[in-house]
C-alpha cells in the first residue's frame, strides 16, 4: 500500500493528476490487467480441455465477450460512479449479456427458426453455402449433416460429420433437396458425332433411359400434390425424354429423368453401361470429341470453288 501511496504521489507531483483522478486510472488498468490474465488462462484451459472445435469455439467467443462486458461495467463504475437505481443496473446487465452471449443467442433464435419454419428436418439432403450433406442432427446451438460431394463425386458421402451453427439459416442460402419430394432431375448428356445415325442414337437413348428410370410417375405425382400445398411446384411432364443439340464436335443427346436423391449415382451407372453394351452393336453409331474439321466443297461432291 505504501509502494502504491508513493506511485500516487510521484504522479501527483510531477503531472500535476488529482488523487482522485489517479485512483481511477490505477483502477481502471487494474481492472483492464486482471480480466485480461483470468481470460487467457480460461481461454488456454479451453484448447487443452476441448477437442470439440465447433463448442470450443464457441465457449472462447463466450470468454472473449464476457471479458469485455465486466471490463467495460467496473469501467463504468469507476468513472461514473455506483448506479443510480437497480432499474439501470439490470438494464445495463441484460445489455452487457446480450454481447457476450451474442453468438449464442442467434444460434438459439436459429433453433427457433428451424424448429418453427422447418427448412430442413433430420433425414434431409441439404446445401448451406458450400457444404452439402444429410442432416443428422438437430441441437440448440448447432446442427449436424454427414458431408457429401466435396472430393467424392456425385454426391456421394465423404464419411465426415460437419457441425455448422444454427446461425448459418439467416445468413446463408439452404438448398433442400428432399422438401418438396424425394426425387430429382437428372441429366446425362451424350455426344455423337456428325455421322452418325443420330436419329436411331435418339430412339436408343430413350429406351434405354425409359427402361432404367425409376418407375414413380404415380408416387411422384402424390408428393407434388403434396408438396404444392405449402410450395408453388408443378411440372407438366413427368416421364423421361431426350434433347437434341447441335455443338462444334457433333450432336448432343441428353437424357433426361427423374430419380430419387439417393440413387442418382446408381441409376446413371445402370444407364451407362447399358448404353456402352447397347453401341457395341451399331457400327453407324459412334461418340465424338473435340476435334478438328477441313471442309472442301468437291471432296464433299458440291459444286463451287473449294
């Protein structure tokens, strides 16, 4: 205390600082040093005791706010004195906690919001942002999806589990693959060169992709029904079909189906191979490639200049 009293009066003497003045700028550093040494070593307990880094995170940004809520309440308490009625000290408490349970309370109204609004259920096949997977969980602050895609293709699982904050529903864009119905719009395009019997590689295709599609048209139409009471979704037509175009390297048959989420990899599979079999067969039939074309009027039998 005495080593205190003569830092105090060294200051008085020389800067000319009231006692007064000085006690409140030694208190305040006071304070500022010793919250910011129990935070850090919280902050250090919580990489040591947590391998969670979705809750560890979460628990750090907790520390890092609730450190600046007391700080910033014993500062004020300081400068401006004891609080004047209970009214404003609550008020400036609830405050103080809305910060530093900032992101805590959006992951709970995020909650709420898939609770109340249902964007996607557990079960569900989604996308939020960059992340696509299936939901398997569904908790306050966070929810679960078992990842798909990313290195794998067509949208096959990647065995990991991702933990993404409730938060993300008002900030992100979520795709649902399932809300409407359980089945999706594949295609699966096919390019044939320019001399091939393009229109027998049309009758082909289409039977093959007839024979592989699921038949749903029944069960599709029921979920549609269902689904338009609650989404604007209609669709004309239900069967397969297959388009034609013309590109630079040939002509382009794409096949055109719907399947169910969870087989779209499976069914497209089955088609292929069917189709691989079936072309063994057809010698006027050929897939093409980028390629480069010379052409000349005579060595195509037509008049003019070459």
């Amino acid at each position: 205390m005495e080593f205190v009293n003569n830092i105090t009066g060294f200051i008085e003497r020389v800067m000319g600082i009231s006692p007064e003045l000085q006690e409140k700028i030694f208190s305040t550093l006071l304070i500022i040093v010793v919250v910011t040494i129990i935070s850090r070593s919280i902050k250090k307990l919580l990489h040591r005791k947590m391998d969670d880094i979705t809750i560890r995170y979460q628990w750090l940004k907790i520390v890092q706010y609730g450190a600046m809520f007391f700080i910033l309440f014993f500062v004020v308490r300081i400068w401006f004195g004891a609080f004047e009625s209970l009214g404003t000290y609550l008020g400036l408490l609830s405050a103080g906690l809305a910060i530093a349970f900032k992101d805590l309370l959006v992951d709970l109204a995020g909650w709420f919001f898939i609770m109340i609004r249902k964007p996607f259920r557990v079960g569900d096949r989604i996308q939020v942002g960059e992340i696509k997977g299936d939901v398997i969980d569904i908790r306050i602050f966070q929810f679960s999806v078992i990842e798909i895609g990313n290195w794998v293709d067509a949208d096959q699982s990647t065995g990991r589990i991702i933990h993404i904050p409730n938060s993300k529903v008002f900030t992100e864009a979520q795709a649902n693959y399932t809300a409407g119905f359980n089945y999706v719009w594949h295609e699966i395009p096919v390019l044939f060169t320019f001399e091939s019997d393009w229109k027998k590689a049309k009758k082909i295709l289409f039977e093959i992709v007839e024979k592989h599609a699921d038949k749903f048209s029944a069960d599709v139409e029921r979920q549609i029904k269902e689904a338009a009471k609650k989404y604007l979704i209609f669709y004309n037509k239900l069967t397969p079909t297959v388009y034609t175009t013309v590109k630079d390297s040939g002509v382009l048959l794409t096949m055109r189906y719907l399947t169910e989420v969870k087989k779209r990899r499976s069914v497209e599979e089955n088609i292929w191979e069917s189709l691989l079999d079936e072309l063994e067969t057809h010698s006027d039939i050929d897939f093409a490639y980028p390629t480069v074309r010379y052409y000349n009027n005579i060595t195509e039998g037509k008049e003019g200049k070459q």
